[in-house]
C-alpha cells in the first residue's frame, strides 16, 4: 500500500521572486517530485567575469570617481582598462 504525502499545493503564479523563495525555503523539491517537468534550456554565454584586486590604497578613489561618472566601480573601471589597452601594441 503506498502512503499519501501530504503536501501544500504549489501556486500557479507567485507573484514574486520572494514569495516563490519562501515557499522553497519551507518545502522540500522531493515531496513534489511527480509534478516536475522535464524542460529544455538554452545558454547564450557572451563572456565570462574575472575578479581583479584594486589596491586598498586607491579604491576610496576609484570609487568615488565611479560615483561621480554615476557609473558602478565595475563599469568605471572597465572603461579605465579599455582605454589603456587599446593604446597598447597588438
């Protein structure tokens, strides 16, 4: 004879990214397993990230002159990087 699991429903639409995260955060993927679907996905990878240490000493700088260009750290210092390897020799 096999037991019948008691369960809370899953809801059709959440309604948010949160409400989705506590749902998960409290129930277990096993204990619905039967309703899972198998789906396809596809990737488009563009590139990949690589951290880089910025000098303790000059980051205080760095940031605020991201600030000022209303650009993140990242992005200001990419646009330095850019810069300074396009004047470079191939």
């Amino acid at each position: 004879m096999s037991k019948t699991i008691e369960r809370d429903l899953i809801s059709e639409d959440f309604g948010s990214i949160e409400a989705a995260v506590d749902f998960w955060d409290t129930h277990s993927v096993a204990d619905y397993w039967d309703l899972m679907e198998d789906v396809e996905l596809e990737f488009d990878v563009k590139g990949h990230i690589s951290l880089v240490q910025i000098r303790e000493d000059i980051y205080p700088q760095t940031r605020a002159l991201a600030k000022a260009n209303r650009q993140s750290v990242e992005e200001f210092v990419n646009q330095l990087i850019v810069r300074e390897v396009e004047k470079l020799p191939a």
